[in-house]
C-alpha cells in the first residue's frame, strides 16, 4: 500500500521515538486519555496504554497537585507551556524518573500533555551513596574524637571538680571554727561557678554525640571560637600557653555544621599546643585567626610556634593513622579535612615564618550559599 509523505514522516516519527530509552507520552490534558505512547513507556507500564487513561502511572497528577496550574483547565490559547519538571518514583520498582511535561495542541486539535520520562535511579542511587558516605564520615569523626576526648574530658572536669571539693572543703574548716555567712560567702560562689563549668563541658559532649546528621546553619565565627577555645581554657594555663585570638571586625556569618567545626577548631588548637610542648615558656603563644577570605569565605588559622613539620611528613599529615605521637592516633587531620571539605571549605598547612606551623580552612559565608 502506497504511503503519503504525511504518514511516512510519522512512522519515521515513531521509529526514532520508539528508539529512545526515555518514555515519551501524550495524552489528553482533561481526561487524561493516552494518545500516544513510545515503546519504552510500554515497557515502563507493562501493558499497550493507548486508549487508556494516564493514571497511578510514572507521571504527575493535577489531583495530587503536581502542578503549579491545573493543566485540565488549559485551552488552545494557553499552550504551549511548561507543565511540570520534577522527579517522581516508580512505587512498584522502586525506580526513579526525570519527566518533564509540556501543554500543546495535538494534531486533531486536542490538547495535550506531551510528557518525556527519563530513569535517573542510578544517578539518585549515586547521591544517596555520597550522601551516606558523608554521613559516616562525620559519625566517624565524632566516634573517634569522642574516643580521643575521653582522656581530655576527664582532665576537664576533674579540674572544677578538684576546685569545688576544695572550696567547700574550706568551708567546712571556717564554718567549725565559727565563720561568718559573709566570709563564706564568696568561697561558695567559687564552688558553684565551678560547677557551672563542669556542667557546661558535660553539655557540651552530649550535644555532640546526640547529633546525627550535620546540619549547616549560620553561625558567627566568634561563637564557633569561644566556645571551642572555652574547651581547652585549662589546658592553656597548665601548659603556660598564651593564647591570641585575632578576629577581624565585622566578619558575616558562615554556613556551617557548629559542632563540628569547633571540633576541627579543637582538633588543630591542641595539636598546636602538643607542637608546642617544648617551646621555650615565652614563646609558646599560639594565634587563631579569623579573616575575610574573598567575598564569599571565612579563613580561620590556627597558627603555633612549634617544632614545625618535616618535608617528609608533611605529605603523609592527613593520612588516617599517621602520628608521630606516642599515645597519637593519627586521625585528627584527616577528619578535619573531611569536615572542611564536607562544608566545601579547604583545609591547607604552611610553616609559620616565626618557626612552628600554621593550619588554616575556609568556610562558606551563609550569604554566598543562599546565592
Ligand atoms: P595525632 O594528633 O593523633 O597524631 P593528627 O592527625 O591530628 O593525629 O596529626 C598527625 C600528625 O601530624 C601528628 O602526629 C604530628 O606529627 C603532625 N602535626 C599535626 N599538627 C601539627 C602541628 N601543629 N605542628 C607540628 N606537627 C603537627
């Protein structure tokens, strides 16, 4: 049988559509009747679908309010436009689809919704493999810092805890040898501000292993440095440590995870003061900076006067398992930078000119993640 071009331009048409691995359909925008359907959509539904109407199928539905405006509604004055552009599962796969839809006349004149689903599963699987991974990540980190701050915990609170025995130890004495409230008074301010501290430090760990999943918000940088610094305040007077802190004026918030930045800020702070352990006394001052980095990043530096870092250790430094510690575990850089890349910052070494090292990372700034 003889074709007309009409028809031979159609089945060319047909050919190429049913050549394509997405599903292409069309169907009619008000009862939702199928007037077309390529081979991949039929293999997609598992039966011959035209004639049918598109329904609990791997498109969007005007009842479910899929769309932003009612396509049932739409008249030949109105096409074509843009229905829809999202992705949407397959419940009985599992598998997930791209579609996009688009209103235009039909050749009899109808109006319909000519839609194109494409199998983007692999791709979410990959997102949610990396996003997994990230969460382990951080749950690592936490794991094994919270294992490295155990020793350090106990040390923290056995400080105010030794202080407040003592304060009311020496109340006890004053009070039998007949002291008045006055006198007394003061002693037990001390004791309870010492609690308060050991309260705060326990909080503090709690908040940290309760988390599950980073969650970036804005965060000024002084907060994240005060309250990280708060954590090693002992630390600092029993190891005769001058701490700087240099934190330009006005810096904007930054987008982060707060805990486990100040964890990093911990992480590098302490392995600027063990660097630092047999400094002569006056020059064991450790810097930490904050300064703009661009328009679009913070730079936080940690910056010690230490024994510095050999060239040949320097390339194995973020490698798990690397130490040079006796009682090291050779994991503190190499979850700084997972946390710093994680926030899509970067975590960089230099020697100090002054002799010693410095660490530095930048941070997002909240305004250029909303951008
Ligand atoms: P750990 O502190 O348990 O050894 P890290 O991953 O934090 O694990 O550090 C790995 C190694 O990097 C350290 O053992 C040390 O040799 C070196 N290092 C880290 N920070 C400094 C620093 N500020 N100055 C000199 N060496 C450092």
């Amino acid at each position: 049988m003889a074709m007309d071009a009409g028809d031979d331009a159609r089945e060319r048409l047909e050919v190429v559509l049913d050549g394509l691995d997405a599903a292409v359909y069309a169907a009619d925008v008000r009862d939702g009747e199928i007037l077309f359907a390529n081979r991949a959509f039929q293999a997609l539904h598992e039966f011959e679908p035209v004639g049918r109407v598109l329904r609990g199928l791997v498109v969007p539905l005007p009842e479910r309010g899929d769309y932003r405006v009612d396509p049932r509604g739409l008249g030949a004055d109105d096409v074509p436009c843009e229905l829809f552009d999202g992705e949407l599962p397959q419940p009985r796969s599992g598998r997930w689809y791209h579609v996009r839809e688009q209103a235009m006349r039909w050749v009899d004149g109808r109006i319909v919704r000519l839609g194109i689903a494409t199998d983007i599963t692999l791709r979410k699987q990959t997102a949610e493999i990396a996003r997994r991974q990230e969460e382990r990540i951080s749950r690592t980190a936490r794991l094994i810092t919270m294992g490295e701050m155990a020793s350090m915990l106990a040390h923290e609170i056995n400080q105010p805890l030794a202080a407040i025995a003592n304060y009311c130890n020496g109340c006890v004495t004053r009070m039998e040898a007949g002291a008045a409230t006055a006198e007394l008074l003061p002693v037990m301010q001390k004791a309870v501000a010492q609690a308060e501290r050991a309260g705060k430090i326990i909080r503090r760990i709690r908040e940290f292993v309760k988390k599950s999943e980073p969650r970036c918000i804005a965060v000024p940088v002084a907060a994240i440095l005060d309250d990280a610094l708060g954590f090693v305040d002992l630390d600092t007077k029993r190891r005769g440590i001058r701490l700087a802190l240099d934190v330009a004026p006005d810096l904007p918030d930054v987008h982060a995870d707060r805990i486990l930045i100040e964890q990093v800020v911990l992480n590098l702070v302490r392995n600027g003061f063990d660097a630092m352990r047999d400094a002569e006394p006056d020059e064991r001052v450790l810097t930490v900076r904050a300064r703009a980095s661009g328009e679009r990043a913070v730079e936080i530096a940690i910056i010690d006067r230490g024994h510095g870092i050999g060239e040949e250790d320097r390339e194995r430094l973020f490698q798990p398992f690397f130490t040079t510690k006796a009682e090291g575990m050779g994991m503190g850089l190499s979850i700084c930078r997972s946390i710093v890349e994680y926030h899509d910052g970067r975590l960089t070494v230099e020697s100090n000119p002054e002799g010693g090292t410095m660490f530095a990372f930048t941070l997002p700034v909240e305004e250029a993640v909303r951008d």
